[in-house]
C-alpha cells in the first residue's frame, strides 16, 4: 500500500515539469526563413493622431523656416497627461483626416505613412523654400500590455515601429505563468474592432499581419491553465503532493500506534 503512494505521488510530480514547448520560443517550425517584405512594414497616420513636424533648410538662413514652424505655448506645468502634452507641440489629425498646418493650411495625411508625409509637406513647401527638410514623428504612438507579463501597462514608442517581440521585452517578457501559444492582440481600424492571436512558440508568426503593432493596439498575454487552477482548493500539482504528503504521514502515524 504505501509503495502504491509513493508512486503515485512521484508520478504526480513528474507529470507537474513543464514541456520545452511551453516555455521556449520560436520552437516549431526552425528552419530558416525570409522576411524581408515584413520588416519594411511602416505604421499609417490616423485621425486622432499627435504629429510633431519639425521643418528645416539646407539654406543657412533659419529665418525662412519660421512660418511653418509650430509656435510653441510652453511647458505644461499642470501635470496633465501625456496626451495633453503631446496636443501642445503636435498637430492633431481631425476626423478629415488632415492636419492644419502654417502657410500650406489644411493638408491630407490620414493613410500616409510618416515618410510619405514629410515627401508631400517637402514638396508643398518648394515654392516658399529652397530645398526643405521635414521630420514628422507620431507623439501618440502607445499600446497597453495587459496579463501575465512582468510590466504591464501603456507602452509609449517613440519610432513608431514595433513588433511583438519587441514589445513584450519592454514589457519585462511575458512571467512563467503566461500563455506563449495565444497571445491576444485587439485592434481597432476604420471603426471596425479585429482580434488576432499569435503563438510565440511558432515561427510562422512573422507572417501574421499582428506580429508589427499599431497605435492604440491592446495586447494580453493570458494566464495558463495552471494558474487560473490556483484559485481552486487544490491551487497546484504542489498542493496536490502536500495532501498526499499528509496522508501518507497519517497513515503511518496510525500504524504505529
């Protein structure tokens, strides 16, 4: 009887490892592959976007310049947030799709990447300036990282170019509890609200129109089966050993009696 027990208990414990598969990524799938089309991939500009443009000339006179530039209002010292500061020394693109910029007015840039914008201002701006240089950033690029990751919350990226990867290793990687297989990406374009799942343990997820991000994407990392168990009587394959341990101990007490 008590050897029965104890190869129960050992069979429990061995069943409790976890795979390589569940902890490793890019595992299925290693052969060599090419992604070079993916890793040209550029955000589009949205409405509700926050640009900061910043125009300049190769001609030595700065002067020239200063009508397209924003005028800045100062800091905000009332501790607002970072949209607020953004909205300061950015240009807003309204439902239309443009933004009102200096000089040039009301100029369509919904559906432009960030390079494509700054082509089309420069040309604008040839007929007031010799050789422009414009530099255009998107100030409200975020996504919110929500689940079993050691950081979680809002993502500020400054380039506005980011993959999965890349997020999650902002995020401090995705704990020992978290789902490697089905991470959730929600998000929402031309008003329609998509949902994609990607398998970090595959390399097939270069493919996946989800692997590059976009602003205001919301990412969850979901818990695993084992840790959403752990609210239950028997929280773990530990827990289960505990009481088995117990009763065992039992059981040899009242033998010796």
């Amino acid at each position: 009887m008590i050897k029965k027990l104890y190869f129960v208990l050992l069979l429990v414990s061995v069943c409790s490892c976890s795979t390589k598969k569940d902890v490793v990524y890019f595992y299925e799938g290693r052969e060599n592959i090419e992604a070079s089309s993916i890793l040209n991939y550029e955000p589009k500009i949205e409405k509700d976007d926050i640009l900061r443009i910043n125009v300049s000339s190769s001609s030595i006179n700065e002067e020239i310049v200063k009508p397209f530039q924003m005028k800045q209002q100062g800091q905000n010292n009332g501790g607002g947030s970072s949209r607020s500061s953004a909205l300061i020394n950015g240009y807003l693109v309204n439902p239309n799709g443009s933004i009102k910029f200096p000089v040039l007015g009301e100029v369509a840039v919904s559906g432009l990447t960030r390079i494509e914008v700054e082509k089309k201002l420069e040309q604008m701006m040839t007929v007031y300036i010799k050789d422009p240089i414009v530099d255009v950033r998107i100030l409200n690029f975020s996504i919110t990282v929500l689940g079993e990751v050691r950081s979680p919350g809002r993502v500020q990226v400054d380039e506005g170019n980011i993959s999965l990867p890349e997020l999650l290793a902002m995020a401090g990687d995705i704990t020992y509890n978290g789902k490697r297989e089905n991470i959730t990406i929600i998000r929402e374009e031309n008003g329609i609200r998509k949902i994609g799942y990607i398998d970090m343990t595959k390399s097939n997820l270069f493919d996946s129109p989800f692997y590059y991000l976009k602003q205001n994407d919301i990412v969850y990392v979901q818990p695993t089966y084992r840790t959403v168990k752990s609210a239950g009587f028997f929280s773990s394959y530990q827990g289960i050993i505990s009481v088995g341990t117990t009763i065992v101990s039992l059981y040899l007490l009242i033998r010796s009696l």
